[in-house]
C-alpha cells in the first residue's frame, strides 16, 4: 500500500538546502532574519551563535565576517564531560586519516577551515556533531509567521540552527549551520525515510511493476491456500540528509496476524541490488528479533534492526556505500497456517520502521516512526452437498471424496485436518477423505482461488459413482495493485449469497454454471449429485424374454444333434 500520509510532508529535514539573500546592508541595520520555509506549526527553532566577528562590505553588497572569536552560545573552556572546544575541534577526523583543523589555535583559523560551507558535508557533519556539545546559554527562539518561521538575529555570525521540538512520534529534530551576515532563507528537504510493504501474487502483474521498485507480481493483496508459503517484501527509503549522520539507526517492524507464521531463516536484505549478510567476521550489519525471548521493543512479530545502517559489510568484509537514494529491500516467507481467517477480515501484515531523528545526537539518540503499511492475504472455504440425481432436495451421507489440484501437469491432493487444508500431496493414498454427513454436507476450508477437483471414491449405497471428478473453478475478485486502502472490505467488497455472480466478489463455476459466494465469511458451495444404480431383472420382463432367449437356443442345439445322430446311424 502507498502512504501518502500527510504528515510526512510537513516533517523537517536534518539538514537544509540553503539559499543566501545576500542583499545590501544599511549602516543602520540592526538585524538580520533567517526565514525558514515549513508551514507546520508545531516545531520549534532555536538560533545559537558559534562565531562572532566584525561585519564589514561595501555599496555593492559583499560582506565579510572579520576577527572573528567564538561566539556568545559557546563554552569555550568546556565541561566536565568535554574538553576545551579547541581541543574537541582539532581532534575531529573524517574517515581516521584527516585532521583538517589539527593546525588551527583559534576561532577564526576554525572558521577558515569552514568558509566555503557547501564544499564538504561530511566536514560540516563532524563539526556540527561536535559543536553541539559545547553549546551553552539560550538560543534567539523563532516565531511562526503563517507558512514560515523566523528568527531574528541582531548580531552577524556563524549560527548552530535547531529544531529543539519532536511535536509527535514522526517528529525530527533539526541542525544546521548558517553564515549570517544578511537575510538567509531556508527551505527544508525531506528528513523522513519511508517503507512500503507488498505481498507476492501470482496471478496479477502488469508492466508498472515490472520497472518499479516493487518486483514482478508483488502487489498488495493476495489469495493463497493454508500450508502454503508466501513471499513478502519491505521497500525502505533513507532521508535526504543522511550525510547529517555519523550513525543511523533503521528498524522495520512487523506484525502479523495469527493465521500467518514467519520463517525466520528466509530473509533476505538487499541495499542497491548488493547482498548484505547479517554479520561477516564478527560485524554485525544487522539482526533478526522475533521470539518472546529476544523481547521486542512494541509486542510485534518480528524485527529487522541496523543498529548503524551507515557502517554495513558485505560478503567480503567491503564498505557497502549508502546515501541517501539507497533503497533497502528485505525478502522473507510466512505460512499461511491453520488459524488464517477465512474470508473477511483477511490476514493482515503490517511494518512500520523506526529511524533516527536527531542528528545533534550523531544519530544515537532520539528515534521517529513512519505511519504503518499493510497487505492482505485471504483465503476462502468449499462447501459441498451431496444430493439425489432426481430430487436434489434429497441428501445422501456417507459419500467420499479426494480434492486434488493441477500444477504443470502433475496432481496434488489435499491434506485436510479439522476441516482445513494443511498440505498437499502426490501420493492420492496421503490425501484426505472427505465424507458426506447425515445433512449431505462437508466442508474444506483454506483454499486459494482457482481450479479443484472433486474426485469421487465412494458412492452411497444404492448409487453409482462419479465417472468422471468434479471440475469447479473459484475465483476471487480482489483489488490487487499498489493503492489498496488498508480496509478490508475495500480489498474484497462484501457481498451476500444472492448477489449476481456476474458482479460479485467471490464466485464458483462448476461447468458452465456460476454462482455467487459469501466474501464475509469467505464461502462457495456447490451440490454433487449422484444417479442410482440399474434396475434389477422383474418377472414378467427383461428377465422373461432372456429366458426365452436361451429356450429357443437349447431347441435349436437339440435339432442339430438330433440331424447328426440320424446321419451317423444311416452311414
């Protein structure tokens, strides 16, 4: 299902595309605005100068920031749990090679370091991370201004920009850094990863999938019998600013129905088309929660968590490169099992995934969630009366049969346990018998749709069996695609049994007839009717002229020897 939730259109970015309105400075100006382009009323931002300095320019508008010294929000001789702001700062490093303010002994030798502030993410990363923890004092806050925010600013610098609220449990806090020597504009990127789920479906596929993300055939509604193993599918985005991270925690979570059961030596992770293994040389990229032991944080079925989704392995021990247009695909199986609703509701599989907010934090801290997405999978019941071949309101008990399915040519019988369907068969002395009760009726639940056939192995008494096996065809008109609302109902409309098959949701054909099904209760039914045995011989009829018949061949017989023996005695 494809959310197009409100919500994550309103969530703030960690990180800002930056756009400079450099405009000509009076002698007079007293104050400068950072305008933050987000219409959602519920954040909070905080302004915290890093940099202070002499601003200077000229007619045409270029300004510079000169002598500059730390700034009023910095704590420049550190705190019991940090050292001096210029020791952290010369100790930043990117990738454990570079030291690139190893030779600055001031403020301004460190804003040097940081003129050109779109040069190098990675940098400015590391800075902010670090910067962070030597902010002190209050920030100038915003104010809304109906589709913006705005801080207003009355001394020039380089400022530490934060979102300081998370208003729900989407929420993302924000960080960036600004040169302010005039009015700045910002406007946010997306922040918010997203996930998608879908469930394989054989029987539905068009070409949109094909070069989509989602993979032949993998849809968000399906149909399977009980015992059979069904594919699924997560589709996870990363936000735009990932490079605002030097840690980033990914966590899908995924909850199933009852009637499903995850196999848990099936996933499969992907990220760009590369394999990532769970673990390789003692790294571990990634683990598997999913029984009551291993406590899952929200009661769900099973997780899949990247304690750090940007420091993953592959089979080699090779770096897998991740930004933030990776896409991070995860294959798994779950069985249809014998606690699968039947019809309506459906059995539904949902994920949410959970992502790291608060890049003030590196990415360790505070966590978001993206709103959940679903699939469904039904499944349906055979009902089937055995009745008289002259009066069908007459019901005939004790009749058996097997139910088997075509696949390539080759039969597989069911395997039936309390009324449903717990496996299929080759071998049609391993299939289920299924036997009329005193009303007529049995029942098999748990079927897909599609073709059956009701074999015959046992007749009533007094009733010939079946020559041929009973061809019957279900078939279900669910909503398959990607936009299936998350309602049930909306994935296979309720319709009750006098419905006009020709429009409803759950039909059977037997030959040329077809009637309506109940998709509330996810049931077709059929009658199967059986012809008594011939009539035996009565007096007076077919049992007189046989008589006949064989009188006039012994009178024949005794003239003929009769002839012979004259002739012999004449000879």
């Amino acid at each position: 299902m494809k959310k197009i939730s409100k919500i994550l259109s309103l969530l703030l970015a960690l990180t800002m595309v930056l756009s400079m309105n450099l405009g000509v400075l009076t002698a007079h100006a007293d104050s400068y605005t950072i305008k933050i382009n987000e219409s959602t009323t519920d954040y909070k931002y905080e302004a915290y100068q890093i940099f202070d300095g002499d601003l200077s320019g000229n007619t045409q508008g270029s300004y510079v920031l000169s002598n500059i010294v730390w700034g009023t929000n910095i704590s420049k001789d550190g705190t019991p749990e940090y050292s001096t702001v210029m020791t952290a700062v010369k100790e930043i490093t990117i990738d454990n090679s570079t030291y690139p303010f190893e030779n600055c002994t001031s403020a301004a030798d460190v804003a040097d370091v940081l003129k050109d502030l779109s040069k190098d993410a990675a940098l400015l990363q590391e800075f902010a991370d670090v910067i962070s923890k030597y902010i002190t004092g209050s920030g100038v806050a915003s104010e809304y201004k109906t589709d913006h925010y705005e801080i207003s600013i009355s001394d020039p610098g380089y400022y530490l920009v934060k979102n300081t609220s998370a208003p729900d449990e989407d929420g993302v806090y924000t960080r960036f850094i600004l040169l302010v020597v005039g009015d700045v504009e910002a406007t946010p990127k997306s922040a918010v990863p997203s996930v998608e789920k879908k469930v394989y479906e054989e029987s539905y596929n068009s070409v949109a999938q094909e070069i989509s993300d989602y993979g032949t055939y993998f849809n968000d509604v399906a149909d399977y019998d009980i015992g059979d193993s069904i594919d699924f599918k997560f589709i996870g985005t990363l936000p735009d600013n990932l490079s605002s991270y030097s840690t980033y925690k990914y966590v899908f979570h995924d909850t199933m129905d009852a009637g499903l059961t995850f196999d848990s030596d099936s996933v499969v992770v992907t990220i760009d088309g590369t394999t990532v293994p769970a673990s390789y040389s003692g790294t571990t990229n990634y683990t598997v929660v999913y029984d009551a032991s291993s406590a899952q944080t929200d009661g769900c079925t099973f997780e899949i968590s990247f304690s750090d989704i940007l420091s993953l392995v592959d089979s080699t021990g090779a770096k897998i490169s991740v930004s933030s247009t990776s896409k991070v695909v995860v294959t798994y199986k779950a069985t249809l099992n014998e606690n699968a609703k039947i019809g309506l509701p459906g059995n539904v599989n949902e994920v949410y995934l959970q992502y790291s907010n608060n890049p003030n934090e590196g990415g360790s801290g505070d966590t978001g969630t993206t709103p959940k997405d679903k699939v469904i999978v039904f499944t349906y019941e055979l009902d089937v009366t055995k009745v008289d071949g002259t009066d069908n309101t007459k019901t005939l008990e004790n009749a058996e049969f097997k139910l088997y399915k075509e696949v390539s040519g080759v039969k597989y019988y069911a395997k039936v346990t309390n009324g449903k369907v717990t496996g299929w068969t080759t071998d049609p002395d391993e299939a289920a018998v299924l036997t009329s009760g005193t009303d007529g009726k049995f029942s098999i639940a748990g079927l897909d749709d599609g073709t059956y056939f009701l074999l015959e192995t046992k007749a009533p008494t007094g009733y010939n069996l079946l020559s041929d096996p009973v061809e019957l065809t279900i078939t279900a008109n669910t909503v398959n695609g990607q936009s299936w609302s998350g309602t049930a109902t909306d994935a296979l409309a309720a319709c009750d049994s006098n419905t006009d098959p020709d429009s409803a949701s759950l039909t059977i054909t037997v030959g040329t007839a077809k009637t309506s099904g109940n998709s509330t209760d996810g049931t077709v039914g059929t009658t199967v009717a059986n012809n008594t045995g011939a009539t035996l011989p009565e007096t007076g009829g077919m049992g007189t002229k046989i008589f006949y018949t064989l009188g006039g061949i012994l009178v024949v017989c005794a003239g003929v020897l009769l002839i012979v023996k004259r002739r012999m005695r004449n000879a």
